[in-house]
C-alpha cells in the first residue's frame, strides 16, 4: 500500500508526477548493523531534482538531499526491511527551503502485512511492499542470523484476503516534499518472511516493532536528522493504515520494549504526533464480527449468499462487543450500539460524505447520477437516504465469512498470526473451534492474547488508556470499501473523540479501497496541527 512512484511519469492519486536525477554530492551512507548504525550521518546523501504537480495543477521544482537505506536498529533480523529513506528539500521552485525545524512525514508502504522494503530505492517515494510474497530485492544483503528472505509460495492471502491493494499514500511522500516537509520512509518485516531454518521472522508484531524501532531512530538523531522530530506525522494505507494507527495509539507503551530491546533500537521515545490512516485494517480480534454486521446481507460478487449461520453469530459476537466498548458518537449522537449504528454511520459520515460528492458536481452531471441512483433524496441541497438502500447501491461483499479468522487458515490475518515454522494460526476463539483444516486444536494458542494486543490500536485507547498517544488523527475510508466493516474506522474515531483527541474522519463516496481523493487536505493539515510556517529564501 501506498507505494511511491518511480523515476518517470505516473498518475497516482490524481497528482501528475515526473523526477529526474541532477548531480549528486554522496558518501556511503551507514548500513552495517553495528551501533554506528544509529548515528544518523548529515553528509552522507545525495542531491536529487524532483518535478511535483500539485492538486492544483502547477508544476513545482523540488530539489531536496535523499539518503539511501540506512538500517534503523543495531540488531537487525533482517536489514533489507529494517531500513529507512531520508528525503529533505533544500530548495522549491529557485527559493532555499529551511526544512531543519519542518514536520516529518513517516510514511510506510505496508500493504496485506506483507514485507515492505526501501533497501533498493533511489529517491523520494521509494518504498514498496512485497506484494508477491517478500523475496528480497536482486543484490539486497543477507540479513544476520542467516535469515534469507524468501516466502512460501502457499502463504495465506491468495484468495484475495491480502488487503493489499490500493495506494492512497503514495502521492502524500510527493506532496509533503513540495510543501517543504521532510520524508521518511521506512521497511518493515511482512509475514511472508522465511529463515533458511523454515521459521516466519516478520510475523506479529513484527513490522509494529520495526515502525516504533524507526521512530526511535529519528527520534535519537534529533539535531543530525533533518526536520522536527517531534513533528512526526504517521502515514499508511490499508494494513499500513492499521499500522499506521497502532503506532500513534501505542506510542512509549511498555509492551513492546522487550522486542525493541532484542533489536538493539535506539533509546529513545517512539511517540509520534499525529496519525494519518487510510482505511485502517485493524481490530483483528473483532473484525469478523464487525464485517457480518455491516456486510452480512449483502452477497459475494458471484451471486452466492455467505453462511447465514455463520454470520449471524458473528453478528452477535459483535453487538456484545459494541456495547462493551461504551461509545458515544460524534456530534453529540450519543450512545452507540449495535442497534443505532446503522443510523449513526448513516447521518454523521454516509449522508455527509454523499452531499459532498453530489454538490461538487455540474447540475447535469448531477441529474444523471440521482437519476441513475434513484435511493437518494436530493433536497435542499442535502442527500437523504436509508442503511438498507445504500448496501443496496454498494452491492458485492469482497469477502466470504468469517473475512478474517478463516476456518480453513487461508486469510492473510491467518499467516499474520503465524509463528515458528507454523505458515498460519486461528487467533479469534470461534475461528479456532470451527476449524476446517484438522491442524489446529480447536483452541486459540496461548500466545495469541497477547500478540492481538500488540496489534490493536484499541487495546491502548479502551483497555490501556495510553497517554502518549497522537493527539490528533486524519482517518478515511471509502464508501464502497468492503475489506473491512465501515465501522472499524468509525469506532476508532469515536474513542478518539470520547478522549478528547483532535479527529479529522471522513468518508469518500463511491470509492473502494486505497482511495485518496483530497490528498492535498491532508499536507494542509499536516501543517495546521503541527503550527508549521515554511521558511523560503531568495
């Protein structure tokens, strides 16, 4: 997810992009995996030309220093994911640009938990997800304790529960440069990971571990590393959306100091300050519930209607959970449940986000849609219609049931929750006891408590109220996105609300999963929550 762009011309997110390489001042930039490693070095990056179309359409000259990958922890498992980029402007469109004291945006390109790599990349936007499965990059380094990189072939997620798809960040990195801000990209170990002893080394919580282990870095360079460092603002798409959320919800939680300490990462806070979370896959251990909830009637793309016995007892697994969590909407709603949720995402996002889409168009251009969408109500400049009506209009689910936790182990949460030399664990209980495949004991294993916590952005905002959080979140999501329940974005947001964090969340109309319609907005927010005024010279 939100894979930059390459040298070239592309389209992405709307934003023409194009780069070229001028001449270059360089020095080998620090990749081995002793303590020097941590030593950001200011010198050691090379001068690059990049040309960002902004959403306006006006082409803007960027020049900025990029430092290749340089590996973020002492210890590294593996240096090919556990690898960073550094892209700072010095100069925007002729004028010097100050970027010393400018926010940070980290953004990774996490997508379906696979492995996510900067180890090969050249400029700004280089970072990429293993989509395939996690082979390492031609000519990347071997890691230490001879762990190859290599994947299995018949890793869960090939049936289309990957969530990897999309790449609603991938214009951010771009945009944020142009704007003055610095970019960070950094690799984080996937699930598809393999040792030459058959063991899976980027299962949970792997990649959250290396993502706070990369904060720290940044963190532990402040005054070598350009920017602000405590002005990081967290960015990423679909798991890297959950990821990207768990680590703002997590910040400095002592839970994951023993896998932080085991690789040898800096000493330092790994607190960010805001959040940016393109529909976030996230609450794990509630998303099958949540998924039957908000998608339970509607069918699969090939006509087939999923198990209604099945899904109705996830349905209610989830109004249990929903009234547990004692949420009060946004804008004054009120209590929410399983009841009134259905009402709530209709009239704080649904509705909203509707009116948005159809205001924005030609009177024409506007006819024919409601009249090609005859369930909406168009009046008074305001679009009205029912829960009912718009699951209608949304049509097929993406998923079968359960969407996460399947019975036979092929999701790609499955091989999430993987470990050892074992490719894929149930980690919900009524996953376990439906079990299909004869390989598991009908029992969540012991551990998985445990990891379900370290993966969940809720843990640290309902079970463990966690004070160093992010204190302010930008979260959307897409109407049409059925990878998730609509109301796993909406939930969080809500807790967010109810603790008093500042909560920038909206809906995209008609749009699927990865979208990211107003990019723009978010480098304008960036800027507004963090107090930012850029410093231009002649």
């Amino acid at each position: 997810m939100g894979i930059g762009a390459t040298a070239g011309v592309a389209a992405v997110g709307g934003i023409a992009l194009s780069a070229n390489a001028s001449s270059s001042k360089s020095s080998s930039p620090s990749s081995s995996s002793s303590s020097d490693t941590l030593v950001f070095d200011p010198d050691a990056y090379t001068k690059l030309t990049k040309t960002v179309t902004d959403t306006a359409g006006t082409k803007h000259t960027v020049v900025y220093h990029f430092w290749k990958a340089i590996t973020y922890v002492a210890n590294p498992v593996d240096p090919t994911y556990q690898s960073l980029i550094v892209s700072s402007p010095v100069e925007i469109d002729g004028k010097a640009v100050d970027a010393s004291n400018a926010p940070i945006l980290l953004a990774n390109s996490v997508g379906g938990y696979l492995p996510s790599s900067v180890s090969t990349a050249t400029e700004v936007g280089g970072g990429g997800s293993a989509m395939g499965g996690g082979a390492a990059p031609s000519g990347a380094p071997s890691s230490s304790a001879s762990a190859s990189a290599s994947a299995s072939a018949a890793a869960p997620g090939a049936n289309g529960n990957t969530n990897a798809t999309g790449g609603a960040t991938s214009s951010n990195q771009l945009l944020a440069l142009a704007a003055g801000y610095v970019v960070i990209e950094p690799g984080a170990r996937g699930r598809t990971l393999k040792n030459s002893g058959g063991e899976y080394y980027g299962t949970a919580p792997a990649a959250i571990v290396d993502l706070k282990a990369a904060v720290r870095y940044v963190k532990s360079n402040k005054g070598r590393i350009p920017g602000n460092v405590e002005r990081i603002v967290s960015a990423g798409t679909s798991a890297g959306g959950a990821l990207s959320s768990l680590l703002g919800a997590s910040g400095d939680s002592p839970i994951y100091d023993k896998y932080l300490k085991e690789l040898g990462a800096a000493d330092a806070s790994d607190a960010i300050f805001a959040t940016g979370a393109w529909c976030p896959i996230t609450d794990l251990e509630h998303a099958d519930g949540a998924y039957e909830w908000n998608w339970g009637g509607n069918d699969l793309s090939t006509g087939k209607t999923v198990d209604q016995t099945v899904s109705k007892a996830l349905q209610a697994q989830f109004a249990e959970y929903q009234a547990g969590l004692k949420l009060r909407g946004l804008g004054g709603f009120g209590p929410l449940n399983a009841r009134n949720l259905d009402e709530y995402m209709v009239e704080q996002y649904l509705e909203p986000s509707a009116t948005t889409y159809l205001a924005a168009l030609s009177d024409s251009a506007r006819a024919t849609y409601l009249k090609a969408n005859t369930f909406i109500t168009w009046s008074g400049g305001k679009a009205t219609f029912t829960w009912a009506d718009f699951l209608t209009h949304v049509g097929a689910r993406k998923k079968d049931t359960p969407a996460f936790d399947a019975f036979d182990l092929s999701a790609g949460e499955n091989n999430e929750f993987g470990t050892g030399t074992t490719l894929a664990r149930h980690f919900t209980a009524y996953g376990a006891k439906n079990d299909s495949t004869g390989l598991s004991s009908k029992r969540v294993a012991s551990d998985i408590p445990a990891k379900l916590d370290l993966m969940n952005p809720m843990y640290h905002l309902v079970e463990k109220v966690n004070p160093n959080r992010s204190k302010h979140w930008w979260i959307r999501l897409g109407t049409k996105d059925s990878d998730t329940a609509l109301t796993v974005a909406a939930n969080l947001a809500a807790r967010l609300d109810n603790l008093g964090d500042d909560v920038n969340h909206i809906y995209y109309w008609d749009e699927g999963h990865g979208a990211n319609t107003d990019p723009g907005d978010f480098i304008t927010w960036i800027a507004q929550v963090t107090g930012h005024k850029a410093k231009r010279g002649k």
